[in-house]
C-alpha cells in the first residue's frame, strides 16, 4: 500500500494521525487604521432605554491631560432623545503612553491604580 504524502507544512503540523490547525499569523496594521465605530456599541450592551448617539474622533475636554493617543473615538449615549454621558476609547501603540493615560484617567475619579485595584477586588470578592 502506497503511503499518502503530506504538504511539508501540514505534516509538520500532524501527531499521530490527529491534525493541528495552524497557528494564523497576525498581520500588524496601525492602531490608527482601526475602524471601531461600527463595533464601539453594539445590539444589547446597553440597559434599557439608553442607546448609543453622535460617535466622533475626539475625547471630551475631561480627557484633556490624558496622552494624545494614536487613535481616539468617542461615542456619546443618549436617553429619550438627551446626551447621556458618552463611552471614549484610546488606542496606544507605545506602552509608556497607556500607562500614563490609566493614571490620568484613574486620577481623574480621584484614585490612584492602586486603589482602583483593592475597590476592584472588593467588590469581585462579594460574588
């Protein structure tokens, strides 16, 4: 009996008969690339009554000591019709940057990471 031959990379990938799916390889866009306008808020994220509104790319001026990211989006929510707080994403591709963003952010509402953490903490261990 003739013995079937494997594509080189598939046999590299098979163990005694079972098949391994192939790892994908990511291709690297730039955050800046990213469209997360049609994913920001979707069907059923949101309570009753309040829906997603005007998306544009640029924070509140709360967020205005926060580091200028490489890619910004914000989405206003509303109830019956009135602006009702909003939802703001910010993309980094340089990690110094998200740490200092998370402080500002953090700082912000009056903690700091650290106390973030132990209310985060707290409040997962009543469950």
């Amino acid at each position: 009996m003739e013995q079937e031959v494997l594509h080189p990379n598939i046999a590299a990938d098979c163990y005694q008969g079972a098949f391994i799916e192939p790892t994908p390889t990511l291709t690297p866009i730039p955050l800046s690339a990213l469209k997360l306008d049609q994913i920001l808020i979707q069907s059923g994220d949101l309570p009753a009554g309040l829906s997603g509104a005007q998306i544009r790319d640029t924070a509140p001026a709360m967020f205005k000591d926060v580091p200028m990211a490489d890619s910004t989006i914000y989405q206003q929510l509303a109830r019956n019709g009135n602006s009702a707080s909003g939802v703001a994403v910010f993309l980094y591709e340089d990690k110094s940057k998200v740490d200092k963003a998370y402080s500002k952010i953090l700082g912000g509402m009056g903690q700091t990471p650290s106390q973030f953490l132990n209310s985060v903490t707290r409040r997962q261990s009543r469950f």
